[in-house]
C-alpha cells in the first residue's frame, strides 16, 4: 500500500494501476497461505484471485452479508479484480515501453476502485477465514500450546471454520480435538463445542463427522487412553441422536473399549446405563448390539 501511496501522490497512474494488482495478488495469496495451501509461483494472476475468491465468498462470520443479492455482488467485485492483469498489461508501469499508453484519469480511478473493493471484501473476510482453519483451530484445543477459551470464541471459530462444507475428514479432527478439551473439563468448549451440538438436531450446523470425532474425543485420548466416564458415554449417544445410522462408527468406539469396566460398579452409574438402553428401541436396529455393550461397560452391576 505504501508503494500505490507513493504512486498516486506522484500522479503516476500507470504505476498506480501495477501496484493496486500487486495489492490484489498480495491479499489472494495470503488466504491460500492461510488455507495451507500456497499458490505456485507460476500461477496466473486470475487463477490465484479466482481461487482465493472462492475460498472467501462463503465463509461465515458476525455482520458479514454472504447471501443474495450481496453473494452476487461480492462475486462480481471478484471478476472485476481479476481484470487487473489485462489492464496493468496494457496500460500499466513496468513494462519498458517505446510509447506511453493513452491512460487517462478515469480508466486510473476505475482499476483502482475495483481493486480496492475486492480488497476490502477480502479483508473483512481474512480474520474469520484464519481463525476457522482447520490445524490452527485443533492446535488451539490439544496443541502443545493451547489456548484459553472464553465465552462464545470457540462458538465463534466453530462458525468460522464453516463445517457445513469443510470436507469430512477436517470435520472429523476439529470434533476430535473438541471433544478432548471437552473431556478435560474445560467448561467453555463443552457448551460451545458439545453440549450446542448435543442439544441440536440440526446435522447442517454439527455435520455427521464432527458429532463422530466428537464421541471419539469425549472417550479417548490422543493417545488412545480411555477418558470415558458414565457421563460422557450417555452425552456420546446423545450426540450421534440425529444421525439416522450410525451402527459402524458406534460399533468401532465400543470395540476399543477394555474387556472389563473400569467403573468399579459405582451404584450412581445405573441411571447412565439405564438411560443407554432406553434409547435402543427408537435407533435402527444394528445399533443395538454396540448400546448394549456400552451399556454393560458403564453398569455397575455384574450382570
């Protein structure tokens, strides 16, 4: 910026044109970094800008407009951006020309004013964008230099990480990594990361993969250890609710669990056991077999 700075202060609107794409290009490969993706060296101008748009264009966050007609909007300030190449090519500084290109002030201010407004489109976005990446959001939660949660950030990043379309195995590590700071007692991130998605029906929001990671979490550890209480198996089950099958997936979590419980038949564990098997009748019936497993794991009668 202190380049198209110095640019217009000097009234050289060729080099102001070139800088302004450089601005754009900056910002775009900026959010592939971010998305641990980096754009190569050689790629073009409109793929970096094209691709970084997309990247951007439906990410979720407070006062951001991501519905139409502003989607709209936002996509055309994207392929307005991408007319920069073109433009700087044939009007702008640092090509070495014999002859100067009739540039006149209005064709200055119009490249201008499409790159500042996918610029600052993109801006808006970027914080969001970086807080809901997959690995820095997992790193905050069980990385060796975790973060302490306040009150609605991890409801935050959740919704930045936009998990509706994040692709299933990211769902699935971000559950993961949920439901292990969950089982640590962390108050913040059980209500804003379990028990918001217990409490919900809703599989758009909380996605099949999430719910799963998130059971696996709450009962083991990163190291494969058992963190299971009573509690937590019932909050599991609660969890996986909405999901119409999930027989596998159950049966592979109750398949690691030791041979034997490790609840010493506590009496106050019943009322989870109870709780357990009163829900097989109303799942499909596959799912049956693993509930009364875990059923018996968590039951403190020998029987």
């Amino acid at each position: 910026m202190a380049r198209l700075k110095r640019s217009l202060e000097a009234r050289d609107g060729a080099q102001a044109i070139g800088d302004m794409k450089c601005v754009v290009e900056s910002i775009a490969r900026i959010v592939h970094e971010i998305d641990g993706a980096p754009a190569g060296s050689d790629d073009s101008f409109q793929k970096v800008v094209s691709a970084a748009s997309k990247l951007l264009k439906n990410q979720p966050g407070d006062h951001l407009a991501d519905t139409t007609p502003f989607g709209d909007m936002a996509n055309q300030a994207g392929k307005i951006a991408v007319h920069l190449a073109t433009i700087r090519n044939q009007y702008g500084g640092g090509h070495g020309r014999p002859r100067t290109p009739d540039l006149r002030d209005e064709m200055v201010v119009l490249a201008l004013d499409g790159g500042l407004l996918w610029s600052k489109w993109a801006l808006r976005r970027l914080g969001y964008f970086s807080e809901g990446r997959p690995q820095p959001l997992i790193d905050a939660l069980i990385g060796p230099e975790q973060q302490i949660f306040h009150s609605g950030v991890l409801a935050r990043r959740l919704r930045s990480a936009n998990l509706a379309i994040a692709e299933a195995h990211h769902q699935r590590a971000i559950g993961v990594a949920v439901g292990q700071r969950a089982a640590r007692q962390t108050i913040v991130v059980r209500q804003d990361g379990m028990y918001a998605c217990q409490e919900s029906d809703d599989t758009t929001i909380w996605p099949r993969d999430y719910r799963i990671g998130l059971v696996d979490g709450l009962w083991f550890s990163i190291d494969g250890k058992l963190t299971m209480t009573p509690e937590s198996a019932l909050d599991g089950v609660k969890i996986l609710e909405p999901l119409a099958d999930c027989s596998e997936e159950l049966a592979r979590l109750v398949g690691r669990l030791p041979s034997e419980s490790v609840n010493e038949f506590d009496p106050d564990t019943h009322e989870a056991a109870q709780a357990i098997r009163a829900r097989i009748p109303s799942r499909p019936h596959p799912e049956a077999a693993p509930l009364n497993a875990l059923a018996d794991f968590v039951s403190p009668y020998p029987f």
